[in-house]
C-alpha cells in the first residue's frame, strides 16, 4: 500500500494534468494548510484514498458485486437530497 503523502501527490499531479497546468499553487497550499488544522477536513479532502486502499483493509469485498457508486464529500449540514427526487437541494 502506498503512503497518504505518495497517493496525494500522484492525485495532485493527475489533477494538474486534467487542468492543464491551471493548478493555482497558492490554493493547493492553502488546502494544505486547512488539512494540517482539521482532521475534518483532511478526512474530506482525502476521501478518494478509501477507494485506493479498500481491498488492502476489506480483502473480502473484492469477490462482492460490483455496484455504481457516487461519493459525495459536502457538508451534511448545508445540502441534502430533496425527497425522491435524486437532486440536492441547498440551502
């Protein structure tokens, strides 16, 4: 399994290329800065790495069907799903 600190930087590395080199290094810093303050907000900002390292901790869900997922990293409290309507609603 690969450290959190490799798979960060291979994933920022990924996002600079889909961007194009667009990247804005003071904002990257400043999310960094953010993740060392709050372990909230490191655990949203690496939610990613549970996909990454799921069958190294849950071998057993590798033989499980596979199903389509979406992950969804926003705060509870400022949006919800609208009731039977498969869209969010923000408040």
């Amino acid at each position: 399994m690969t450290t959190i600190f490799d798979s960060a930087q291979r994933y920022e590395g990924w996002l600079k290329a889909q961007l194009h080199g667009d990247l804005v290094a003071d904002d990257l810093a400043k999310k960094h800065e953010k993740m060392r303050k709050s372990a909230f907000v490191f655990l949203r900002a690496t939610y990613w790495r549970w996909a990454e390292t799921v069958f190294d901790v849950c071998p057993d869900l590798a033989d499980a069907a596979s199903v389509l997922a979406v992950g969804d990293a926003r705060d509870v409290a400022r949006c919800r799903w609208a009731a039977g309507l498969g869209r969010q609603r923000f408040r």
